[in-house]
RNA sequence: GGGCCCAUAGUAUAGCCUGGACAGAAUGGGAGCUUGCGGAGCUUCAGACCGGGGUUCGAAUCCCCGUGGGCCCGCCA
C-alpha cells in the first residue's frame, strides 16, 4: 500500500471517524471535521477535535492540532521517506491484482470506413487510449479494440458513387473518396432512382466486395498514419464483414422472446417499454442497422474475452442508442448486461458550427496533426533561435498540447475548437508540464555530468562553456541564456541518453531530512499519483489526470525557483533534494506516459 | 410534446458522485523577479458559483420550480 493510503488508513482506524483532505494544504495535510461525529454523540465539535488530538496517532504523522471543529494532522519524516522512495518506482501507480483476471475491452476511435477521420474522431480515440493506459499503468489486463463498420449505409452510397459518378475525379486516396460521398449525399434525396440503387448495394454488398476492399485498404492506410502521429494502438480491429456474427439471428432471438415484434410494413421493432424507448432492428427492406450489428458484436466480444467489463466511447448523441442497447441485452438474459457499459462525451464543434462530414464542413484531422505540429516548430524558433529545431521535438510538443486541449476538459462538456487559438504552450497545458519535466532532467544530467569527475565534466560541458564565453563578451544579456541553450543542445556528448539517466547513482539520503515547505507541497503531491490513475481508471475521466499533471508541474517549478538542488548549501541536503527532483521527473514521465504525451528530455 | 446533459472571474476551466475551514488553477489585465539547476518560468494584486425556493448546524455540491444552451426521440452511424 502507498504512503498516502497508509497514512489516511491508519488515522482512520486510530480515531475511528472519517479523514479528510483540507481544501486549504497549509492549515493541515490530513484532518478530521468532527461536527457530524460530535452532534451523534451529543458533544461539542470544538471539545471533540480537542479530545482527538491528545490521542495517541500512527507514525506517519509529527503532530495533530485542534483547529476549532477540526483536528489536523501533520506528515512525519517516517511519510516522507516512504514517498521518496516509493515515488522513484517504474511502476509506481500499480495496484495489486483483483479477483478477477478477466481484461478490460475498451472500444473507441471507431473511424468511418470510406470517411477520413476528422477532429471529431480524436476525442474518442485519446480519451479511449489514456483509459487502457491508466487500467495498464495499474497492472489490469486489457484490450483495445477499433470496431470498424463497413457493412453501414455510407459504404453502399459510396460504392454506388463509384459505380455512378464516372465524372468525378478517380478514386486514388481516401480524402479523394470524400468528393464522392458529399456529391451522393446531395443527390440521393431528389433521385430515387439513385436510392433504390444504394439500396440494391446495400442489400447485396457481397457482390462489390472489389470495391468494399478497396475503400476499406484506403481507409486503413490512412486510418494508420493517424494512429501513428498519436501514438495510439489497437490490439483488435474487427471489421464488420470480416466478423463471423449473424446479426439475424439475434433479431429471430428477439421476436422469439417477444422483446421484438413485426410491422405491417415488415419493419422489426423492439418492444422495450417502459424501460426505454423502441428501436428499429431491421429495415422494411430486411436490412440490418447499426442498432443490430451493435447487438451482435456485444455477443462477440463476450465469446471472445469473457470481459470483466466492456466500455465503449462515444459522443453523447449516442447516449440513447446504448442505453436501448443495454436494455435489450438485459432483457435477452445476457449476464454481462450490467457490464456491458457506454461513455458518451460532448462534441467538438467549429466556431462556425457541428462538424459534419456529409455537409463537406469537416477539418480533417491529419490537418490539425500538421498544423499543430508547424505551430510548435513556430514557437521553438521564436524562444531559442539558435537552437537548429527538432522535428521530433516539434511533433511531441504540438500533438502533445492538441491532446491535452481536449483531454482537459471534464466529458460531458462540449469543445469548441478554434484552429488559431486552440493549442497553447503556456499555463495550464501539456507545455508546461513536459516543461517541468525537462528542466527536472537537466538537473539530473548535471549532477550525472558532474560526478563523472573532472575530466568526464570538461569533456562534456566543453562546447557549452565555449557558448557562454562568446555571450559573456557580448552586450545583449537577453541573448546569454539561449546561446547557452543552442550551444548545449549542438552539444551532443553534453546530454546523457535515457537509458544512461535512469541508471544515475544518486547520493544517500541524509539521516535526517530537512524539508523547506515548497518540498512538502511537492511531495504530497508525488503521494497522490496512486489515487489521481484510480480515478481515471474506475470513472474514465482523463481530465483528472491532466489537473493532476499541472499541480505536480506547478509544485515543482514553484520548488525549483525556492531551492536550489545542485547549488545547495550542504551535501545532504542536495542529496535530498536530488531524490525529490529524480522522483518527480519519474511521476510527471509516468503520468504524461499515461496521457499519451511524450515526456521530452530537452524541448 | 417527452427524455438525457450542461450553466462557476472578461474568456476558457476544476471542484458536484461522497455537503464542511477564506471556491482551485489558467489566460487576459496591474505590480515585481534573471551574477543562479533552461524565463514555454517564479512571486504578487484585482476578478466568478444563472435566478428563486427547500433540506441541513453548514449548500457551488443534495431536492424542487424556473431561465438559457447542447444532444436525442423506429428504418443515419
């Protein structure tokens, strides 16, 4: 168990009441409110917290005072020691394996076939993505699966398009597709003749599997060099067709049980009320829907994976859709109904509007990846001119401010993206948390650097002092520090690789700490990286972990300009404050690894 | 007409589930900070809980009624 949770834990069990946290971290690091516990036993809260503190408590804690009806409690070094230490682990975070081993399946992305994917499609795909990384980071068995429907209404407009509008442009690349699909959908509603086509497509989709594979490749092709540039993974794809699961027999299932009946007109309908509102499962024409499929590929991933649960995201729109889903599936008797769960999350809407691929106002999402990227590479100009820039540097700080833009946000709330203003660099975004991160690097690899020895020193600083001399003897002292900066970073000997800073031999901690407040802050706020994953992990909220980000960067940056780590006045207490610095670049990697953002080691 | 969701400084946002000490950061605005481990930074000032009831010792948080906005309501996905 981790400092933090031992320490609430123990305190609980030693007063016997309920322990919370103080809005307000300078009046106590644990308390305990005693107006309820007081009224129940009919005393006076002031005289209860009284009484508390003079009890004895469990050694994480110094001391506790009675602050009118509160009794605070405050860390003992014993706490703190346990944080440094536990705070340096890799798999800091990971929390013992439950019961049961049954994975997590974890459906989002969930792109169009025959459509590129937009900004609409990121949502889903980064929060779906820091989901699965947070249930891993904490040692649960997981599965992340892209369903992919190619067996929908878009795909038979599209290849009637491609069977009818021979004028059009040919069909080469998926955003070349897009034309097709706009020019259909303008059509189809004045020309039954072209409906009752993509109706015979629809119905017979495997006689034009030739063009069912070839928007589905281009689409995948495409679909890939997304998923690159967000480093995001899949470990199952199922593509409709390709799925052995027949949808009509769970429509026979829901006829036979009643829970669906026949139209006139030879529509089948559920029959869910009162518990929800009906849906169509098959079309007049015999067809399947999305509804049906949908019924269909639960039954799958349950043969498949016998899930401990199943989560799928999505835009809120589609609330009522899975609610209808999980209904029926109660209904049909399925036992992993109650598990069978849906996130829906606001749109991402322009300035001017919804996103909306069939009306051609769409901002395609390799666009914003390029375009976030140009404006990072922009920035690293600007701030370091002599720096020669960094391609990769570019992509990890543009992609990674898009990413944290959206994921920041609580789900239920709508997004409207402005391309100019969207991605920031400053304040509360991925900036400046990968910021912290680097500057916590640069001392480590200082320190490293220095402990070589002399001639280890030289040789590695070499080309940076021969940078500072030049500035030192030039009048601009604004342009000191980034020749510095541009000089180090030419310097290639000067930075240690990763693997070379993991393996950096810290000096042992003194026998008594002597920890300043901008230190306590910053380790309290390392101890509760255990509690900030579960969070994500059992709501599925990411924004929590972006929040919790920041306040570690925060609290580093604020211990990073009150006290100085290599310049520090005695040997123990660098020491200390190396431990802290090494520990918190360890949780700001772990937690940005698990937002998908790159934890950069120079920027 | 019915259902679900949202409403917090100029802008944008956390806290709401599980009520508790002056509502937390950000950006923009004001004032400072660099002989120093990287100024994408630090310190500091001003600025907000949609309206009205209710429950409670105590409500941004729970309940009710409004107002404003978003989404959905059988053959799109």
């Amino acid at each position: 168990m981790y400092a933090l949770t031992t320490a609430k834990k123990t305190l609980e069990a030693a007063v016997g009441m309920p322990v919370g946290s103080p809005k307000d971290a300078t009046q106590a690091d644990v308390c305990v409110p005693c107006f309820a516990p007081a009224k129940k036993e009919g005393k006076n809260p002031a005289e209860l917290a009284q009484s508390l503190v003079r009890k004895t408590f469990p050694p994480a804690f110094e001391r506790a005072t009675a602050a009118g009806p509160y009794a605070n409690y405050f860390f003992s070094e014993t706490f703190y020691r346990q944080v440094i230490s536990e705070t340096a682990q890799p798999d800091y975070g990971c929390q013992p394996m439950p019961k049961s081993k049954a994975p997590y399946v974890l459906e989002y992305s969930q792109p169009n076939p025959g459509k590129p994917m937009h900004l609409g499609h990121i949502r889903s795909t980064i929060i779906g993505d820091v989901c699965a990384n947070a249930l891993q980071h904490m040692g649960r068995p997981v599965v992340r699966l892209n369903y992919l429907n190619d067996r929908g209404a878009h795909i038979a407009e599209l290849i009637t398009a491609m069977e009818t509008f021979k004028d059009l442009p040919k069909v080469t690349d998926e955003k070349s597709l897009l034309a097709y699909y706009v020019k259909i959908k303008a059509d189809i509603e004045n020309d039954p003749a072209l409906k009752e086509k993509t109706r015979q497509v629809l119905e017979h989709l495997k006689d034009h599997e030739k063009q069912l594979v070839k928007i589905r490749d281009m689409s995948w092709a495409a679909f890939q060099r997304n998923y690159d540039a967000l480093g995001v993974t899949f470990d199952d794809i199922p593509f409709e067709t390709t799925l052995e699961s027949d949808s009509r027999a769970r429509v026979q299932e829901c006829l036979d049980k009643k829970l669906a009946k026949k139209e006139p007109d030879g529509t089948i309908i559920t029959q869910l009320e009162p518990e929800t509102s009906n849906t169509v499962l098959l079309r007049s024409n015999g067809t399947p829907l999305y509804f049906t499929s949908d019924l269909a590929l639960a039954d799958w991933k349950w043969a498949k994976y016998h899930f401990d649960t199943s989560m799928i995201f999505t835009a809120s729109e589609q609330n009522l859709h899975f609610r209808q889903l999980q209904t029926l599936l109660t209904k049909l008797g399925r036992t992993y109904a109650p598990n069978y769960l849906h996130k829906g999350f606001g749109l991402i809407r322009l300035t001017e509007g919804k996103l909306s691929t069939r009306q051609g106002r769409v901002v395609l999402l390799e666009d914003v990846i390029r375009s976030v990227t140009e404006e990072a590479n922009d920035q690293m100009k600007a701030r370091n001119p002599d720096a020669k820039p960094e391609e990769a540097i570019a992509r990890a700080v543009g992609i990674g401010a898009l990413k944290y833009g959206v994921l920041k946000v609580k789900l239920e709330k709508d997004i409207t993206f402005d391309p100019k203003t969207e991605v920031q660099f400053e304040g509360d975004t991925s900036a400046y948390v990968q910021y912290a991160h680097v500057r916590a690097c640069a001392i480590l690899d200082k320190f490293a650097g220095q402990a070589e020895g002399p001639h280890a020193v030289q040789n590695a600083n070499g080309k940076g002092e021969k940078g500072k001399a030049a500035a030192n003897s030039g009048k601009e002292k604004n342009n000191k520090k980034k020749e510095k900066i541009a000089a180090q970073s030419n310097a290639t000997p000067a930075r240690l690789s990763a693997s070379a800073m993991e393996s950096i031999q810290l000096p042992p901690l003194p026998a008594k700490l002597d920890l300043n407040e901008s230190e306590r802050l910053l380790l309290k706020k390392l101890a509760e990286f255990p509690d900030a994953l579960d969070y994500v992990a059992t709501t599925m909220q990411p924004h929590a972990l972006c929040e919790y980000a920041l306040q570690v960067a925060k609290a580093f940056t604020s211990f990073y300009a009150a006290s100085p780590v290599l310049t520090a006045e005695k040997a123990g207490l660098k020491a200390q404050r190396l431990h802290i610095t090494a520990s918190t670049k360890n949780v700001l990697a772990l937690a940005l690894g698990v937002l998908g953002i790159n934890a950069l080691e120079k920027m």
